[in-house]
C-alpha cells in the first residue's frame, strides 16, 4: 500500500461544509489518501488559487470560478459534481409561505439578507432571484437589491458568533429572511423560531457546483473528482442535501 507524506489540497466552497469531511472519509477508506479540506467562499477561494496558493482539487458553488481558473491553464476543464437549490429562511411569525413570498419580500419594511455576491455564489444566485422577480414585477429588482444587506460570504464581512451560521441573523433579528440554500438550511427545520420556505419555480436559479483538478495534480486529486461523480460519492452528496447530477 502507497504511503502518502503530503496530504492531496481541497479548496472547496464553504456550503459543503457537511458533505466534504464524509466524501473524504469514504475516499479515504477506498483509496487510503489523507486529505486537507480548506473551506471558504468559492470567489474568494479562487482569487487565492490565482495569486499562486498551492491546491490540487477546487470545488465551487457554481461553474463560472473553476471553468475561469481552466481558461488560464492552472486547471483541468471542470464538471458538474452536484446541484443545489435556493430557499428562503425567514422568522416563523412572519408567515412566509411559498405562495405569498413575492408579496412579502418585495414589501420594504422587510429586512432581507444575502451572502455578498462577486465573493461568494451564494450572494450571486440571491441577485438573480431579484433578476427573475423583476421579470414578473419589472422595476423591483434595483430596489430589492440596494435593500439586500450582505452580511455574509464577503471579504469584509463580520464573523458570525462561534458555531454559529447564517440563521443567527435572522433568529436575533438582524434581518427578517435570508435567502440560503437549501442544503444548509434544510438542517434549521427543527427550529420553531424559523421556517424553510422553497421559491417558487420560476423564481428559482439553477445551482451547478463545479469541481476542477490543478494541471499537473498527483493522480489521487483526479480520483477524488472521480469519486465524487461516482454512485457513491453521489449518494453522500444527496444524503446532505444536494441534489445528484
């Protein structure tokens, strides 16, 4: 059996928080490579693999940052490894319901948050639930925008309490509703002071994660993409909330 000294460089973004550490786990068992899992906001993540940080496998949020990094040449072509999906977390007493959801966030008085978009995908996808309300309702999309307080994802943005992830905005009311994905909020269901809304279809972007291999990565960064395109590494991804490919 192979011993590895060096451990194979993850760059992932932070929504696989859950997901990666058990992908690792069962890669590990299959194939025995020790894995160091950095997580971040895939932006961000990427700015630093363009300034020269040493990697040998990047998963994003989205597909723009991995197949960017590709068309310079620092890696492989990316793929599709998993999909997500936006919901809306929010205050249980406000009522949101999916029905009623255009009504309610396009009411000023609500204090809507985003993670900080161009920094972290998450704030990307929320602007384009404001690009596709403005399609229905033209004229909404600027102002819900210049309303979105980015709180979250961005370079600046203030650390969250320790333990502590996005919902605390919305229990310590900071902001009314959140617009997360579902894969993490789906965990927050339990939560009587808070309620998981979807959007509604036509409201909802299309969320692609992305995975690439530096050029010239040990074989094992390539296993590892392979892995999580497999059967197996599928049905971890949708055990912890993301949708298979």
């Amino acid at each position: 059996m192979t011993v590895f000294t060096q451990p194979l460089s993850v760059l992932s973004a932070g929504s696989m928080r859950h997901a990666f550490p058990a992908l690792i786990a069962a890669f590990g068992k299959l194939n025995h490579v020790p894995v160091s899992l950095t997580l971040g906001p895939a932006g961000l993540l990427r700015e630093r693999i363009e300034a020269g940080e040493h990697f040998d496998l990047f998963a994003s949020a989205n597909m723009a940052h991995p197949r960017r990094l590709a068309a310079q040449g620092i890696t492989n072509d990316a793929v599709c490894f998993a999909r997500n999906r936006l919901c809306v977390l929010a205050r249980s007493d406000l009522g949101l319901t999916t029905a009623n959801l255009l009504d309610v966030i396009t009411d000023p008085k609500i204090k809507i948050g985003t993670s900080t978009p161009g920094d972290d995908p998450a704030g990307d996808y929320a602007f384009e639930v404001f690009d596709l309300i403005e399609a229905k309702r033209p004229g909404l999309a600027e102002p819900l925008k210049s309303r979105a307080r980015q709180l979250v994802g961005g370079r600046n943005s203030p650390p969250a309490p320790s333990g502590k992830n996005a919902a605390w905005l919305v229990a310590d009311g900071e902001v009314d509703l959140f617009l997360s994905y579902y894969s993490n909020a789906r965990l927050l269901k339990h939560d009587s002071a808070l309620s998981v809304v979807a959007l509604p279809e036509e409201l909802s972007p299309i969320i692609e994660y992305g995975v690439t291999a530096r050029k010239g990565a040990r074989a094992e960064a390539g296993q590892l993409r392979e892995f999580l395109l497999s059967s197996d590494g599928q049905r971890i991804l949708e055990q912890n909330g993301f949708e298979p490919i």
